[in-house]
C-alpha cells in the first residue's frame, strides 16, 4: 500500500514536472533564431485542435494613418513582447495580456517601416536594438529608457562612417541587424534612384559602446576583390547594393549571411556597365572580421529590381547517409538557390541561360542569368497571350487587347520604350517576408506573389523652357514611381497616383515640403530637392502650374543628368473589374522537399470575396509578410490581400483555420508560450505595397480554455 502510494505520488510529481517543463519558450529575435528558419518547438496548438483557437487579446496601437502599415515580427522575452507601431514607436507589452508597460517615442516624425527589433543582454543588462530612421537606438528592456553609454545618447548616425558625402539622401534600416558576440552587424534601406543614392556597406557595430567595428564594403574599392565588374570610379559614386532584408548566422562557424540588392538606378545600367559585384548576391561573411568567404551572384546586372529581399535560411540537404550543412535562398524571380554552407557550391545544378538582351542606346545587359532546374521555380515564369485570365470571357479578351503592342514573353525581358510585362513582378515572387524551414521533415515553407505588372522606359531629357506642371511631372516621374504609378497615355491613372493627390489637398505646401525632407511612413526622404524642385512637384501634385512657364536650364538640379532613359514605374496591369491580368493562382504558398529538390505541394494563398461569391475557388493573392512553422505541423500566415489570418496542415497545405482580421496582416508572426500556454501574434497594419485599408492593431490567439 505504502508503495503504491510513493508510484502515485512520484507519477503526480512527474506530470507535475512535464507540464511545467517549458513554462516559458520565447520568440527571442527576428524570425525566431539565428538560422532565419522561422520556427517553434512548440506543439500545444497542433493539426487536431487549431480550429479551436481564439484570440486572446488585441493591442491598438493608436498612430496609424490611412497609408501606414506594420511590418513587425515582434520578440517574446521572458514573458514581455517587444514591437513597433505604424509611426515607429518601440513598445513592451505583458504577452499574456497584451497590457503596456512602457512606450519609447523619439517624437522625430518620419523613418520609414520597421520589421523587428534585437534583444541583447549580457546577463546583467538588457537591451532592445532598433532603427528609426537613420538612427540605430540602444534601449533599456526594462525602463524603455534610452542607454546613454551607447553612441551619442543612445543613439548611432547611420550616416557615418559611410566613407562619402551621403547627408542628403535615405539612409534606415527597415530589417534588423543580427548579433554575434559582441557585434552588432546590420544592413541598410537606400533610396533607389535614379536620385543619387548611399553605399550600402555592411557594418558591424560595438553593441555596448555603439562603436563601428567593421566594414565590408558590398561596391569594392579599388584594390578589392570585384572592383573590375564596375567602372573605374563606381565606387565614388554608385549607390544601393545593400543588404536591406537582414541576415542569418551559423553560430558555430562564425559565418553571417546575406542577400544585397541591386545597385541603383534599378533600371538602366548603361553607366555602370559589369557584372556589378557584389549586387544580388548572397554573400557569407565572417562575423568577426568583415571579411567575405565566398559569394554567389544570381542576378547580373540587374536592371529588373530583382533584389536578394531577405536572407538564406539555414538547412540541410540529406544525400544518402550525410547531412550536408546548406543554405536555401528565396528571391524575387521565384527561383530558389540551394548551396553548400561553407562553400557557396550549388547541391543542384544551376544554369547560365541565354536572355534578351536590352535595344536601349547605351545599356549593356548581360547576356546569360543563372537558373536552378525547374523543381526550385516556385512562381510564374512566362507570360504572354496564352496565360491571360481566366476569370471572365470579357476578362480574357480586354486583356489579350491591351497585350497588342506589349513586349511579352519570359523573365529577364530587359525594359524598353515599348511598354513589357514582367512575371513575376518587381516585387517578386518572394520579398523580405522569407521562407520558413520545418527542420524535422527538411522541407522549406516559402510564399509568393504571381501577378504580372508592366514598365517602360522614357528619354530623361525636358525642354529649355517648360510649364511648371511638366517639370513637376518630369520629378514626380524620376523619383516616385515605384511606388506611385502615373498617368501616361498607355496607363490609365491608378489609385495610388489618384490617392497620393487627394492626401495632397489636406496638406499646406510647407507640410509637403516637411515630408519631403524627412520621409514619412514607406515614403524615403528627399532632403536634396532644391526649392524649385519641390514647387514644381508640388504643383504637379495639386494639378497646378500648367501656364507658369520656366527656363529650365537656369535651374540648379539635384538629379543626376547621365541617366538618359528612366521608367515609368512599377505598373499594375489589371483587368476590367481590376483583378490581375494573368490567369491564377496569383499567390501561392509552396512546400519544397530540399532533399528532392523538388515542389511537394503548392495552393493558391489567399482569395478575392467578390470571386468567392461567384462559386470560384480561392486564386490567391499580392502577399506581403511571411509564414512559421511549429513542430504541432502547423504553418502560420497572414500575407494575403482577403486579410485573413491562416492555419495550414505543414504536410499538405490543407487549412485548418482562418480568423478576419480588420487590416491586413502584412508581416510575420510569432509563437511563443507563457506560463504553459502557447500564443501566437501577428501584426494587422494594412496599406503598405497591398494598398488595402490600414490597421493598427496586434492581434494574439490561443487555444480556448
């Protein structure tokens, strides 16, 4: 009896212990961990009970605007949620409650987006990393208060230590920087031209005193490896090259990773003939040095935007009885790069195909780009005729028009005077969302966007003498339409133009000229504008200035003149009802077996309401943000333009569950599990790229009691 009693009681004390095992497991930086792969080891909300989740609290965060956003992945840290607002507040919040704790606010307006934050402590003190700005901030994790040993109050001007004259144009950091020891290595978000534009060199910084440590420079000085795929002097002047979606870090080797972007202006190159090392690259680096172990080029020359948007998760690739060490990067063309770890060596083979080749007078594409077989393409890759929508009889036949006169046909069709369709688009395939690996099964867990859009190229020359409007117009051309499509004679004008003048109207010119110099939102910075300038931008903005005649040639210009051709901008082709001009799926998420090299499952990600209540079934959707994974085999996304938030089987793509969410949730979301129970967070701030309506809301779930 007395022994039965003791097993008794022993088991209790056992479950007792089991249960309290892991009371607290944190999401304790930017996609989970070092490797970027995005996932839990969390299993309380698995395949058998996801359809029972509820939310278990919302915080508001009370400063969004009718086209701000949230891009945060936010950190879990023993119990406190550490996250960005849409005007770039750093707050904490009780995970389990979602109460505020402290609020950290530098009153400065502007700074772009913020996808995440750092959490350092050397088991003493704690703090949180962030940027606004062009300010990389050092704050107390306990008080919200700035550390006033690191950098100038806190604080570190990303502006230094760029090695040139860079004040005027748009230095930030949307992604955040990675941690090795005691470095601090971060990335940068740079204007894109054809405006002059920083370097974006890769720095390392003391995270204690905010002190530069190292430099790598991604355009190569003479001297230095690269140097002759660029002019002589590119270095002195070229911009962008930048490694503006964040890194990943194996720990042991002491080896970061990242993807860089391509180096301005993104579409002619005639001045910066060459491959253009070390843009689009993944690059490995070591951690404590600055010194670059290897690269691989994926794009060369890129004219197309076709940027590394976040960096390689890290996998392994099993070839018989070995596990090899490798990296899996996702890009915007929806290829997929798998290569060894240490090396840069491809585990399967990779292509140097034969493109088009440009016909603009001075341009000098490259005249292969390399390509993984057909298992790792994970997005459209052609696009013509034969693949317009479906959706509508009269659909297919008002697109298959408007295609008369258009450049069609497969990806790397180099932008010209005559308007061509891009597929995937300038924003991919995949962006800075990434890719999720489930470690268990070796299968990379990557979504994508497959919409068609169009460009074209137009001379960069204006008359002696103009009207106020038409130089306004000739700006307003140069500097904003990659994000703002404009009116011209094959593209009726679109919504963000039409939007961007209606928000002009309740604005006075001097509230204009302030975002202008300091950026707002999404929106980078134009501190160089000359008074005429922004006049003139203004004016076109308003409709304003079409009979006020001025001499151009007497004006002083902040633009570059050796840019002969620029693009109208990154166009949506749309049908009549304004769905996409392709036919579907037009998002998709997608499982890829990295031992196989091969696609396992793929579905359409997300729907259109209107098209749901035809009887169509979902064809996805332009999606922003990425997935996680969780050993319960669950996948978490938001990303769609429908605003849902999903739950998907890992091993089939089936959904399990989905919750409306008021906004959408265009970033990444976080696992974590306090006091026993498990969350799971995800920003909704709307607007951004998607342009639907904004949010400004967290919004956290668990299982119902």
């Amino acid at each position: 009896m007395i022994r039965s009693i003791f097993n008794l009681l022993l088991i209790s004390i056992l479950f007792f212990c089991c249960k309290r095992e892991q009371p607290n497991v944190d999401w304790y930086m930017y996609s989970a961990a070092p490797s970027g792969n995005k996932y839990s080891v969390l299993d309380q909300i698995d395949t058998g009970n996801a359809a029972s989740l509820a939310l278990a609290w919302t915080y508001s965060c009370g400063d969004h605007t009718s086209r701000s956003t949230i891009e945060c992945n936010p950190i879990i840290i023993d119990g406190t949620i550490y996250l960005t607002t849409p005007a770039l507040k750093l707050v904490a919040l009780d995970a389990e409650t979602g109460r505020e704790k402290w609020v950290f606010d530098d009153g400065i307006e502007g700074g772009g987006v913020n996808r995440g934050v750092t959490y350092w402590t050397d088991g003493q003190d704690e703090r949180i990393l962030f940027v606004k700005g062009a300010f990389l901030y050092s704050i107390v994790a306990a008080s919200g208060l700035p550390d006033q040993t690191f950098g100038a109050n806190g604080k570190v001007d990303l502006y230094i230590g760029l090695e040139r004259n860079v004040q005027h144009t748009w230095v930030t950091a949307a992604t955040p920087g990675i941690l090795f020891e005691d470095k601090y290595i971060l990335g940068s978000t740079l204007g894109e031209g054809p405006a002059p534009a920083a370097p974006g060199y890769i720095r390392a910084y003391d995270v204690r005193t905010g002190e530069l440590e190292w430099t790598f420079h991604t355009i190569p000085h003479p001297g230095e490896e690269g140097y002759e795929t660029w002019p002589p002097e590119a270095w002195t002047w070229a911009g962008g090259v930048n490694a503006w979606g964040g890194f990943t870090l194996d720990e042991a080797r002491g080896i970061v990773y990242c993807g860089t972007g391509s180096s301005t202006y993104d579409h002619y190159g005639g001045n910066r003939k060459g491959a253009n090392l070390f843009a689009n690259c993944i690059l490995a680096i070591d951690a404590m040095t600055g010194e670059k172990i290897w690269h691989y080029q994926v794009v060369h020359h890129d004219i197309w935007d076709y940027d590394l948007p976040c960096p390689p998760n890290l996998v392994e690739v099993r070839r018989g009885d070995q596990l090899i060490d490798a990296i899996a990067q996702p890009t915007k063309m929806g290829h997929l790069f798998v290569l060894d770890r240490q090396t840069g060596e491809p585990l399967y083979p990779i292509e140097e195909v034969p493109v088009s080749q440009s016909t603009l007078p001075g341009e000098a594409t490259w005249p292969t780009q390399p390509f993984p077989g057909e298992g790792l393409r994970y997005a459209g890759q052609h696009f013509d005729q034969y693949n317009v929508t479906n959706i509508s009889r009269a659909s297919a036949d008002s697109v298959s028009k408007r295609l008369e006169g258009m450049v069609t046909g497969s990806i790397f069709t180099p932008p010209g005077l005559k308007p061509s369709v891009v597929l995937p688009q300038f924003n991919g395939g995949t962006d800075w969302g990434g890719a999720a690996y489930d470690a268990e099964n070796r299968r990379l867990i990557v979504n994508c966007s497959n919409e068609a859009e169009w460009i074209s190229m137009v001379p960069n020359v204006m008359p002696e003498v103009t009207s106020r409007f038409a130089y306004g117009q000739s700006l307003f051309r140069k500097m904003c339409t990659q994000c703002h499509s404009m009116s011209i004679s094959t593209n009726p004008e679109l919504v963000a133009l039409k939007a961007l003048r209606e928000t002009v109207t309740q604005r006075t010119d001097e509230e204009i000229k302030q975002v202008l110099a300091t950026g707002k939102g999404q929106m980078p910075q134009h501190a160089a504008l000359t008074e005429d300038e922004k006049a003139s931008l203004i004016s076109f903005l308003r409709d304003q200035g079409h009979d006020e005649k001025i001499e151009v040639k007497k004006l002083a210009s902040s633009l570059p003149l050796d840019i002969p051709y620029i693009a109208t901008g990154h166009n949506e082709f749309k049908d009549p009802e304004n769905f996409p001009v392709n036919a579907p799926p037009w998002g998709m998420l997608t499982s890829i077996n990295l031992d196989r090299g091969e696609i396992d499952w793929q579905i359409p990600l997300g729907t259109y309401p209107e098209l749901e209540k035809r009887g169509m079934d979902p064809t996805g959707t332009f999606n922003m943000g990425g997935p996680i994974v969780t050993k319960g085999g669950l996948i978490f996304i938001g990303a769609s333009m429908d605003e849902r938030f999903h739950v998907y089987n890992k091993k089939n793509g089936a959904l399990l569950w989905e919750f409306q969410l008021e906004a959408g949730g265009y970033a990444t979301p976080s696992t974590y599990m306090v006091n026993g129970k498990q969350y799971v967070v995800i920003a909704a701030g709307g607007g951004g790229k998607p342009g639907t309506r904004a949010g400004d809301k967290y919004y956290c779930f668990s299982l119902r009691d």
